[in-house]
C-alpha cells in the first residue's frame, strides 16, 4: 500500500473510531457520518480506478459509494480545450422527470473540468449501470435551481456540506435525454425518484 493511500486508510479508521457524543464535540463539528461520506466521494471517486471498475462491472463495483444514497453514473464530456472524450464518475440524483448532477468538486473553490467542458460543448454520454445514453446538459438558475437544491440537499445532506465549503454557487446540471420531452417545471412533478440503476 503506498503512502498517501495508507495515510488515507488511517484518516478513515480515525473517523470511524470516533463518536458522536454531544457531550465530547463543539456545537459546530461535522458529524463522524458526514465524515466518513465526505472521505468516500474524495477518495473512492478517483476518475481512473473508479471507471475502470464501473465499466467493468456494469455499475455493480462503483455504481454507489458506502454510506451515500444516490447512485452513480459514468458521464462522458468533451474536453473545452484538447477536444478528447473525458469520462468521470459523478454522483447523480432522479428529481421528479430529471438527471442532475452537480458540480461540488468536494466544496473546492472551483468548477470541476466536466462542468466547464459541458458549458463549452452541452452534448455528453451518459452510463447508469449497463445503459448508455446520449444527453444534453444545462446549468440551472433562479427557481428551477432553488428547486432542485432543495430536494437534493433533503436527499443526500452531505452536499449541503460542500455549498458550506465554498463561496462559489455549485453548478447543478440537468441532463436531458436527446430527444426526450422537455422536463417540467417546479411545482409539475415535485416527487423524488429513488435512482434505480
């Protein structure tokens, strides 16, 4: 095992030994759950390895990470600047008649390379499981954005973590099947789909 993987095998067994007594942590630490949530998306989400898997698998390794609810998918952009296909592993949610993404790159001060590659060129290749789909994107705004923040946040908690984290807005994306109808509006289909592959 390399040094930064066992350094990360020892961050993880400290979070997991640790406990939630309200009695032993400050009012605004982050709770050991959310902790160890936060150190699988950073570290199990390794653009390589986790393809590798997914791909091979069918979604079955790397189709969801321990502790977080929504499933994930293998999406493919082209690349803004060397015009090559990229393809990352990025957690998705099923809200009402849509696929969202959002850019959280673990609450750093910047958008991760596939939001900007999907603002330059909105055509992209999505994987759920064995299912391949061809999709166009967009960034929300305004009360579709709000919307969509909402019933995410309440999906996952964790995400709420990274908005925390940064200053900027985290870009959420809908992915919209080519040739599909136009997704409704805010308030049409507020119910949340469970992913299911």
């Amino acid at each position: 095992m390399g040094r930064s993987a066992t350094a990360s095998y020892r961050q993880l067994m400290a979070l997991t030994e640790q406990r939630d007594d309200p009695d032993d942590r400050p009012a605004a630490a982050i709770p050991t759950k959310v902790k160890v949530q936060r150190f699988f998306a950073k570290h199990l989400t390794k653009p390589g390895p986790h393809r590798w898997m997914y791909s091979a698998t069918g979604g079955l390794i790397g189709g969801r990470l321990p502790g977080v609810q929504p499933r994930v998918l293998l999406l493919t952009t082209t690349g803004r600047v060397t015009g090559k296909r990229r393809t990352t592993p990025v957690v998705y949610f099923e809200i009402g008649d849509r696929v969202v993404v959002v850019g959280t790159n673990s609450g750093a001060d910047h958008d991760p390379q596939w939001t900007r590659n999907l603002d330059a060129d909105p055509r992209a290749t999505i994987q759920t499981g064995r299912s391949f789909r061809q999709v166009r994107s967009r960034r929300t705004t305004g009360d579709e954005r709000a919307w969509l923040w909402e019933e995410i946040v309440a999906i996952h908690p964790l995400f709420a973590t990274y908005e925390e984290d940064t200053d900027r807005d985290l870009p959420v994306m809908v992915l919209v099947r080519v040739g599909a109808r136009r997704p409704s509006r805010p308030g049409q289909d507020g119910a949340v789909h469970r992913p299911t592959a």
